[in-house]
C-alpha cells in the first residue's frame, strides 16, 4: 500500500513542491508573460497544483490573446524550461525583415527604414536604459546599445534588411503594424525601390550584364 500510495502521489506531492518553488525562487509572478512546454501565456493565477496562463498565440496570430485558460501543472517547472518576457527589464527584441530587389536603391531604403524605425520607437531605448541598469544588478544583461538599427543581408530573391528594435512584450503587434504601414506608403512613393519576393524571370546576360563581365560579341556571332 505505501508503495502504491508513493506512485499514486506522485504528481500531486511533484506539483506542490512546484508551487513551493514559484513562491521561493519567482521564476514569474501573476501578470508575467511565459512560454513553457510550447505554450506561451500571461500568468493570471498560481494555486498549489497548477498555474493558470491566459493564452497568447495558437489561432490568435501577433502573440494577443487567444481568449483561453491553460491550466499548468507546476511540476513542470522541474522538467520544462521556462521563458519570462517580463523579468528582468519589460523589454523584448523584435525584428522586421524587408526584401528589396537587387536592382533597388537598397541604400537609400535603409535610411528610409531606419527613419522610420527612429519615428516610431527610438524614444523606447532611452526608457528602457535605466530598466536595464537595474536588473544588469541581478542578471548578466549588458547591451552595446539600445537604439533601433537595419541590418543588411544579401538573400536569394534580393537584398534583405532587417530592422530590430525594442518594445515592450504586449507591444510587438501594434508596433510591427505601424512600421510596416509606413514602409509601405514610404516604399510607394519611391521610384527606384522594389519589394522582392520569390520569382522567376529571365536575365539575358549579353545586355543586362556588367560591361567588364560580359562576354566578347564574336561568341553570340
């Protein structure tokens, strides 16, 4: 019977001494924002069995809240890792990759992205400064810096430029729309900048080519 017993309370006596370990270590508290076992959510409850998490994601696209409770059980703290959006600093990365094409002034749309980006977030690094001085106290966090950048990569289709900047965690959505409704009116008026996206075409090297690369006329005669 004890040994029967043992098994049987098993989870219970794991889950309690979970709920033990939520209020000993705060790995979160109630209004954090966590992702564990695949599921992420903002912690609305915390019991002696099982947390609750009000859940974001799944068919709500953008992390907004998807309107249902997920009941955790706190034993999976020992075996899941968790992640908090919310401890330390209130303030995630976020980042929003453009594709221009090749033949596009990719330069000048780097500044207009990077325009944008100021415009409508650069005043979040000099809130998050003094955020993240404190918490550098508790954790090992150190930035470089904290202001809004593009960042240039060469893509298969064209040329992408990824801008990343801070926002806070419930704000991702609201910022990411902003900036690309700009991008796009900016991007509208813009006579020699493209948006790249998977395609096929034909490039006839002879014509279209670099002068000094093309080859002699007496091989096309």
């Amino acid at each position: 019977m004890s040994a029967g017993l043992a098994v049987a309370l098993r989870d219970p006596v794991v889950n309690f001494f979970g709920w033990l370990y939520i209020s000993w270590a705060r790995p979160f508290v109630v209004g954090d924002r966590v992702t564990i076992t695949g599921i992420a959510g903002d912690v609305v409850d915390v019991r002696p069995f099982a947390f609750t998490l009000l859940e974001i994601g799944g068919r709500a696209a953008g992390e907004q809240s998807s309107g249902r409770l997920v009941h955790v059980p706190n034993g999976r703290l020992f075996t899941e890792p968790v992640t908090n959006y919310t401890q330390g600093f209130n303030y995630v990365w976020n980042e929003i990759p453009i594709t221009v094409t090749f033949e596009s002034d990719w330069e000048r749309a780097r500044r207009i992205l990077l325009e944008i980006v100021n415009r409508e977030v650069g005043a979040v690094a000099e809130e998050a400064a003094s955020p993240i001085r404190a918490a550098s106290r508790h954790f090992l966090i150190q930035y470089a810096a904290l202001t809004p950048t593009v960042y240039t990569r060469i893509a298969e289709s064209g040329v992408t430029l990824t801008l990343r900047y801070l926002c806070r965690p419930r704000q991702r959505r609201e910022t990411e729309h902003r900036i690309s409704e700009r991008i796009l009116h900016a991007f509208a008026q813009e006579r020699r900048i493209d948006f790249a996206y998977p395609t096929w075409r034909l490039y006839a090297h002879p014509t279209e080519g670099k002068p000094d690369l093309r080859p002699p006329e007496s091989v096309f005669r």
